[in-house]
C-alpha cells in the first residue's frame, strides 16, 4: 500500500487541482464534493432541494436565481454554517450549453471518471468527438493508457504478434517490462483481444502492489475462481462493489466506460492515506534496588501529543504511540526525575524501557504540619500554612498555598516570601506580599505556583530573604507538597 500511495502522490495533486471546487475549470465551478453547496470562484451558495432541480438550470444565471428562490438563506454565504440543507451532489454538473471534450457523454454514469482521466491526458476519444464509453477496450488500449498513467519508459516489445510497428508497441514493451501486463503461452500479447473485468481487477492489484482480501465477496467469484484474490483486494479497499445481485460478472468484456470508473477509483484512493501502524512502549520503573516503583507519573510528549500513565502496583506502564521522537519523563516525590528528550520510536515496534529512579536531595528534610503555627527564625514572624493542595491540570501541576502571618513581637516587621524548590534543580520564583506588619497584626495570603507534570517537588521554603536561594536551607520552615 506504501508503494502504491506513493506512485500516486502526483495524481493525488492533480486531482486537486482539477477538482478543487472553488477553482475556475471547464465545470464553471460547478463541481461540488461537499454535496449540498454550489461554489463559484467567489461566493459558496446553498441548495436546499434536489439535484434534479438545479439541473434543470440553462446557464449559471438561472441556477443562482434556482437558488435564490429555493434558499431560505441569503443567495451568497461566505461560510458554510451548517444548517439543514438538502444533501444534494453537484459531482459532475454541466449546463447544456457547457463544452464537453467528448459528444456522448453528458450524463452519462462514468462522466467524471472519464473527464478525470482526459484531464490527467491519459484518455482521448475518436475522430467523431465521442469517448466510446460503449466500446470495448483492448489489451492494446488498456497498456497504453497504464504506461501513461505510471509514467512507464518506452520498451522495445519482444511479442511476436506486436511488431515495432504497431501503434502501442512501445507501450505495450513498456508494460510487460514493468510487470504490470504479461504475455501468453506461445510468447504472445494477443494486443487486440478485449479484456475482461477479472483480467483488470488482476492487472490493478499487481500494478500497485495492494495487498489484503475481503471476508465477504461475490455470489459468481469462487475461492478456486483464478482471479478471487485481486478482486477480493479490490472489495477490501472499496474500489468494487459489483452489480445489484452481488455478482463481480468476472468474464465480461470491459467497455472503455468501465475501464474508466475503474482506474479513476484508483487515482482517487491515492489521495487517501493509510492510518499509521502504532508502535508499543512498554516500561519498568524501579528504585536502586531493583524494586518495583508505584505511583510514577509517565509522560510521553511532543510538541503535538502529550499523554500521561501512572505506574501500577509492579512498577509498569505502557502507551500505544506514532512514529515520532518523544520525549519520555517519569516523575515521583522522593525521586529525582528521569528524563529522556531524544527518545526515537520506528513505526509498529516494540520498545521496552526499564527506568532506574534515585532518592532525591530532599529526603531527610524535616517538614512541617499543615495548620500548625511556627516562628521563623530569620523574622521572627509566626507562619502558619492552613492549606496545600497539588492538582493536576491538562498539561501542568497547580500548587496551591493559604497561610497567615503573625507578628507576635514588639517590632515592626517585614512580611516573608515562599518560594518552591524540584528536584531538577530548579525553583519557582518567590511568592510574599512584602509590606510591614505591626505588632499583633496578622495577614492572610494565597498563591498558586504552576510547573511542568514533569517536576518533582523538594519543599516549599519560607524565609525573609530566599531570593537567590538555589536550594532550601537549612534552618528555614519547609513544608513538602504530598
């Protein structure tokens, strides 16, 4: 399927082009794959009612005021708003009086097919202006239209029933070089023999190499048919769906019309690209003693994806991830955090971590009870925290703090400050009010500091002067955030 997608990235921007509804093309901006909207050049107009009625229209005067008579909105919107419109489908709308390249077929079930086709100049039609789209295609035909199509060189044939003369010989040398049509018994092409709807349904799947059958196929396509599998792929892929009474009519001869559809579904499906093929991370998360670590918090992040695990009771996780480089951090209190920025995962492996976790610095710290006052050595004020609260947010940790400050001394004093230390070395920048409290004045204080999931926390500290502080001190009030 990868090869296929690629070899048909250049028609997949072709079709862009050629189809892109707002563009101005032979269609007069008539062609609309959105269904019920008719677009110009400069304007996106909504239908209402049925396509049968909009193409009762002569030219695209009298499909506007179709429009304007059948649309509630205004006869011009800028932006399509949703609403309750008729789904109709403009696919392929011409006006009576709009030039086609071929005379018959105008309305005919594989017009846009065949006009895809003629405008990616794979197809032309005959000296009376018509397609054909009754005609049948030879072997000839079809090979010369495949070398066109993937772009094949020209090859001198080594059939015996193809002299270098023939119209298509290079093609056909081209082809059968390729190994997308072979030859028969006796070193023959047979260039003229009409093919049949299973020989294309054969010649499609080798050609672009797709892979993957149907569980369910057709009532006249046995499993010991020769050609079960290539149309089987082909109902995989939604490239066929048969007749009314679910038969494929494998050994019919394939008009020019039928060849049309067929190919063109193919340049279609090349715009559609395969969903990638996930890969699986699977990790161990263990203290240096090799035991198993709990709790941890698991990130797995770009710049467009970031989700989260935890570590279960065996110290696992894993994630089911794209072909991308990530970065890999795990973080738990007591721990210093691990991470990993140039973590490269290939398309449908298997990778298996196993993480190690040391104790962080701020183990052994003696910290303080929650709605207990106590005096700080370095202003004498009496702190007391009455809250903390550690909630998670979509992408950061919010730490949340409520304290009062008391001066219970006979001096004016300065208010202290906090200040949140990690284990990476880091802090959050001082949090203090800064103004003078008088004796036996008291002052209430919040503050929400906000870090990164993957931090870890050492301490809160508080302190009259823990402005460059690169760590927490050693006879200053701590307090951990659990």
């Amino acid at each position: 399927m990868k090869s296929f997608i690629k070899m048909l990235a250049v028609f997949s921007v072709l079709s862009a082009v050629f189809f892109n509804p707002s563009t101005t093309n032979a269609h007069n901006g008539a062609r609309d794959e959105l269904g019920g909207h008719f677009r110009t050049a400069d304007c996106v107009y909504m239908l209402h009612e049925p396509t049968a009625l909009a193409k009762t229209a002569k030219n695209i005067e009298e499909l506007k005021a179709l429009i304007t008579e059948y649309n509630s909105n205004a006869t011009c919107v800028k932006e399509l708003n949703g609403g309750t419109n008729f789904e109709v489908d403009l696919e392929g709308f011409a006006f009576p009086s709009e030039k086609l390249p071929f005379n018959d077929i105008r309305g005919h079930w594989a017009q846009d097919d065949i006009l895809l086709l003629n405008e990616l100049g794979l197809v032309s039609g005959f000296q009376d202006g018509s397609y054909g789209v009754n005609k049948k295609i030879s072997r000839a035909e079809v090979a010369a239209i495949m070398a066109r199509h993937m772009e094949l060189p020209n090859a001198t044939p080594t059939f015996k029933d193809v002299p270098k003369s023939f119209w298509a010989a290079n093609q056909i040398g081209a082809v059968a070089e390729a190994n997308v049509m072979n030859g028969f018994v006796g070193n023959t092409f047979k260039p003229t023999k009409i093919i049949t709807r299973a020989e294309i349904a054969s010649l499609l799947v080798r050609a672009y190499e797709l892979e993957g059958t149907a569980t369910e196929n057709f009532k006249d396509v046995p499993k010991n048919h020769w050609a079960y599998e290539p149309i089987s792929t082909l109902v995989e892929y939604g490239l066929v769906s048969g007749f009314s009474d679910h038969t494929f009519r494998p050994e019919n001869q394939l008009t020019r019309a039928e060849f049309a559809a067929f190919l063109a579904r193919v340049i279609r499906a090349g715009e559609i690209e395969p969903e990638p093929e996930l890969s699986t991370i699977e990790g161990l998360v263990v203290d240096e003693d090799g035991k198993p670590i709990e709790g941890a918090n698991v990130v797995l992040a770009t710049e467009d994806i970031y989700t989260t695990e935890k570590t279960n009771a065996n110290g696992s996780f894993i994630f089911k991830a794209q072909e991308d480089r990530y970065t890999l951090t795990v973080v738990k209190e007591g721990y210093e955090t691990f991470a990993d920025n140039e973590l490269m995962i290939e398309e449908g492996t298997v990778v298996e971590l196993e993480i190690m976790l040391a104790p962080s610095d701020g183990v052994g710290y003696d910290f303080l009870e929650v709605n207990k006052p106590y005096v700080s050595s370095d202003n004498g004020l009496t702190v007391q925290v009455t809250s903390l609260a550690k909630v998670t947010q979509n992408n950061y940790m919010e730490y949340q703090l409520n304290y009062t400050e008391t001066n219970n001394t006979k001096e004016t004093v300065d208010q202290g400050a906090f200040k949140l230390f990690f284990t990476d070395g880091t802090a959050d920048p001082q949090f203090g009010i800064f103004r003078e409290l008088a004796p036996g004045e008291t002052a209430t204080g919040s503050h929400v500091f906000k870090a990164p999931l993957t931090k870890s926390t050492i301490a809160l500290e508080y302190g009259a002067d823990i402005l460059l502080n690169g760590k927490p001190s050693d006879d200053t009030l701590k307090w951990d955030f659990k």
